[in-house]
C-alpha cells in the first residue's frame, strides 16, 4: 500500500492541474482505496486493483472495475480506470472548489496521462465541468491549457453533444 499511496499523492500535488490551488489542503488527506484484489510491485513500476474499486482522497474520487497505477523511474506515468463490458462506466469526480466547478467524468476507459497533462475518456465519454457538458466516443482534456477535442466514431449515428454555458460577466 506504500507504494499507492505514494503514486496517488503524486497524482494529487501535481501543479498543472486547474484544481491544484486545492492541492495543499488535499495532499495531507488520508488516501482510501476499496478493491476486491490488489497487486502492488514497486520494482515494475505497477500497482493494479480489481473488482469494485473505489479511491478517494479528499474532493477526488475514482470508481472503476480496475484501476491501474503506472511509473517510471519513481515517477507516475499514468492512472487508467477503466471496465468490463456490461459495467456502469468508469468514474472521475473532483468537487467543487472555491476557485473551480466541479469536474465529473465517465467512459468505458478513463486515462489520466501525467507529462501531458491530458484526460483521455474512450467509450461512451462524458466530461461536465461546472454546468459544461461534453459527450462524445472519445474525450481528451487538457488540463494545463483546459483544451478539449470530443470525437465520434466516425459513423453518422455517433455524433458528439455540447453544452457550453455562456459565463458571467465580472
């Protein structure tokens, strides 16, 4: 468990994520992880949960069949949620803030990739973000830039959905 914990803090201090103001308050938080199985091995870089997984620390919560935690060197490449077929999908959600809305995802298969800083949703993708909403097969969001690109499947029945609020004057 030493080894989650450590990934998953660094997931959660990284500083080019938009609710990183929150990050000083979150990072001293307990980390929880629910899995009907773990397989942890800091040599490979790997730790994969199975069956049911819930983790949270503080506003940040993932639900998934299988999570799976990744690194480099003792850096985190990435986090991958992701499950089985006939499954409710993969879930991301991180609170409202006082400087954020509140960012809440789901898809087949969640991806967070550290170096680039990007969210890639695959599978039936949906990202709301304060009253935004983005559907699509594929979603990827760019957390430095808050960049989105929403794709279908290419067929004439796959369409993406937006809904973009118009935003309050100061």
């Amino acid at each position: 468990m030493r080894f989650a914990g450590f990934i998953f803090g660094i997931f959660l201090t990284y500083p080019a994520v938009p609710w990183s103001a929150e990050v000083t308050q979150t990072q001293g938080l307990p980390i929880t992880i629910e899995a009907d199985s773990a397989t942890v091995s800091e040599s490979l870089g790997r730790s994969e949960y199975l069956g049911n997984v819930v983790i949270e620390q503080g506003p940040l919560k993932i639900t998934a069949d299988q999570v799976v935690l990744t690194s480099l060197e003792g850096d985190l490449e990435s986090i991958t949620a992701s499950v089985n077929e006939g499954s409710s999908p993969a879930q991301f959600e991180q609170t409202r803030t006082d400087e954020y809305p509140a960012i809440s995802a789901s898809a087949h298969s969640i991806e967070y990739k550290i170096a680039a800083e990007t969210l890639v949703l695959t599978g039936n993708a949906v990202l709301m973000q304060g009253a935004d909403r983005y559907e699509g097969n594929r979603l990827s969001y760019d957390l430095g830039s808050g960049l989105f690109k929403v794709e279908s499947d290419g067929s004439e029945q796959d369409r993406i959905n937006l809904i973009i609020n118009p935003r309050a004057k100061p």
